[in-house]
DNA sequence: CAGGTTTTGTACTGACCCATCCAATACTTG
DNA sequence: CAAGTATTGGATGGGTCAGTACAAAACCTG
C-alpha cells in the first residue's frame, strides 16, 4: 500500500487537485482575518475558498488546524517585508521606524473591502480574540511578537548609534513601545481612525525616540 | 390590566425577583469581557449568573441585548473614574496623563483570575471581534472614542496651559496619540507583558508629550 | 386566605455547528 | 485500456446554538 504523500508529487498519483492549496489558505487567512474565528464558520470557508467540505477536511484535517496555518502563513507573509525594512542597512535607525510605521498604515488601506472599516491585524485579532483560550494560537503570536521585538531591537541599536535615536533608553523598551504604538494603531483603524490620524500617531509616537 | 413595570416597584407585584439585577450584569459582563461575545453561550450567561434562562431572556430579551447593556455598563464603571483623573484641576496635564496610565495598568491586575492572562479592556476587545458587523456595539465605542479623546484633550490642553505638555502638537493629535498608546497597551497585556513592560510602555510614551 | 400576576425551572424548537461517511468521479500508472 | 488511488460532492450525524412555551411556584394585595 502506497502512502498518501498529501499530493506531495513524486509518488503514483490518482486524481490530482483542481484547486491551489496556497490559494486555499490565503483564502481562508482572510475569511478569518475579516471576521475572527469564531464567527467564520467552516461554511463560511467553504464558501471563501470555493472547496467542498470535503476538500477543506482532507486537506487541513480541521478548522483549528486551517487556522492555525492561516495565521502561521499571515505571519510569514507579514514578517519578511517588515525585517527588510528594519534591516535596512541603507538607512538610519529612525529612518527604519519611520517606514515601517508608514507600511503599518498602508498595510490598513492595502487589504481592506471599498469603504468598509479596517479589519486591522490577524495578529492583534487573534490575540484579543483567542490567545487566551487557544494555546496553540498563543503559541505562535508569543513566537511572533519575540522576532519583532527583536527586529526592532536591530534598527533601534543601528539608530542609537548612528545618532538618530535616543540612547537614554534600553533598546528593549523603546521596541515594546513601538510595538504597543503599532498594536495601538491597528485598534484606532478598527475603530475607524483615518489615514490622517494614523499618520499622526505614528509621528507623535517617533517624538519619543528622538536623542 | 396593569402593565408589566418589570419589576419597578410602585405597581402591584407579584412573585419578587430572587437576584439582583444590576449583579447578574456585572457577571455577564464579565463573562463577555473574558471571553469574547461569540465565545460566550447563553449557557455560559446562565452559569456566570447563576440565572435559569428564563430569568435572563426575561430580564435581558436576548444575548445581543444582554451584550449591549453589558458593553453600556462596561464603559459607565471605566468612563467616571477617568473622567476625574484627566479633570483633576488640583494635577498638572502631565500628571494626569501620568497617573491615566498609571489606572490603566493597575486595571490590567485588577480584573484578572489568578496567574491568567489579562483579559484586557472590553472596549478595545469589542472593537476587535464586533465593530465591523455590529453596528451598535460600534456606535458604543464610538461614542465611548468621542468622550474619552474628549476628556484627553482637556488635560492636555491644561498641560499646554501649564506647560508640562508640549504646545507644539496640537491637542487633538496628542489625544489621539495617548488613546492608542492605552489601547497598544492593551493588546500588549493580553499578550503576555508584565506590570514593567506596561509601566515602561507608558513612560516611554510620556517622553512624546515633553515640551 | 383567595385572586391575580410575575418569576422560575424544564422541556422543547428549529437552525446551525463541526466533522465524517460514502459513492461517484477523474486522474496516473502499468 | 484496466487497475488502483486520491479527490470530490452530497448526504448524514451528533451536538450545541439562541430563543420559546408552559406549567408550577412564589409572592403581593385585598
């Protein structure tokens, strides 16, 4: 009996999927991402993916489990610009902050349905929403936030040296507080906060970084 | 036939209600804000309340109802001891802001189940998980934003006047500013970070608004 | 204590939940 | 083309969901 290999290509296969597992999951990251876990029903990501039942359940076995790869992929997917930008070599360190607060904005108007209100951050979301409940989902955002912050500590220390931020604080606390001033601004765009106000905040939030 | 009064004293009774009103709210309430409103079943309200479930569809005609008086009283019981700390003519603006934050992460210890994560600020949370899809529960907190950036700007505007805060933003930017802060903190707490990292998180902030 | 009225517990409703089963289908390999 | 295997759609299952119906209980008023 051969092994099932989940389409994994490369042994005799059967019929093969008509459907792109990415494309799946990118789907049903934003059925989630849009509405939170529990009010998506796996109807709902049935109807988001364009899957049967079927289809969901043979290839991600469960809705936790297609949640939880949907937010290890909203990670991934999220993560790798932001490094970029903060270990961007070719600018200063307040330079990095500054363009990632200004990608932090744009990401609010990037993914977001003609004029509905902002869906925010699946990492934010699922931290309010389930980090409590669900340690798998802790888990993963814990992980998360880890890099970040260490991320942050990267262009922090580039800026304290290169003189354009402060070194009257440990780089440790200034990149908690620019991650809470982002996971602020991601709650002030659900609450309907415009592009002009999330600038604002950015801005002000940069003040607390100067020498 | 005498109309229902639902139990307003002054008409002629019948069977008198065997709990308090205004305590089974407080434990609803509790139990939204732990954990979320979808999360939460009309079994759950009942247990939480120690109420049959005619008492509550009773006293409260639905969930969504319950959750709307709950979320109402939620931001009375946050919204006056706030309104007295940024009010308080006897502090500076800066002291004010100050002793704000200092309310906010003390709230973060002072509604939490032993060694459990935080269970954070029902507003912020209703934003998260609601406010795309309820419209009531959005025009709350909305309206709940108008008054408490309302209530900021009159101490920063003291702080102006006073010179402990910089006059060189315009208030309704800085309230802005701090209102986001409070709910990155939120987040912040709900993910994992500790009385330091709150307090540091707040402090850092502070600098922004240094003349 | 009797009449009237509200509360309360229990049983119940219909809808939806997540997940599984199974037969029909469609493809690869020999 | 035949054999074998994975995918697919549709039906199905047990459980829980929010909300209701109803009768028994509990209390006030007169």
């Amino acid at each position: 009996m051969h092994h099932a290999f989940q389409n994994g290509y490369g042994t005799d296969m059967a019929r093969p999927r008509t459907f792109d597992e990415d494309r799946a999951l990118d789907a049903a990251m934003r059925a989630f991402w849009a509405n939170g876990y529990e009010a998506t029903s796996t109807q709902d990501l049935c109807e988001a993916t364009g899957l049967g039942r079927s289809s969901i359940y043979n290839t991600f076995t469960s809705k936790h489990d297609l949640f939880r790869r949907a937010l290890t992929r909203y990670i991934e997917i999220m993560s790798a610009p932001q490094a970029e930008i903060l270990e961007d070599a070719g600018r200063s360190g307040m330079e990095r902050i500054q363009a990632l607060f200004a990608r932090i904005v744009n990401s609010e108007y990037e993914y977001r349905e003609d004029d509905e209100a902002s869906i925010g951050c699946l990492t934010v979301n699922t931290v309010v929403e389930l980090a409590r409940r669900d340690p798998e989902a802790a888990a993963l955002v814990e992980r998360d936030l880890g890099t970040r912050l260490g991320l942050l500590r990267i262009a922090l220390e580039a800026g304290q040296r290169d003189g354009t931020i402060t070194a009257e604080r440990d780089t440790d606390a200034l990149a908690r507080f620019i991650n809470a001033t982002i996971g602020g601004m991601r709650v002030s765009a659900q609450a309907g906060a415009g592009r002009a106000a999330l600038e604002s905040i950015a801005d002000t939030a940069l003040v607390a970084l100067r020498p």
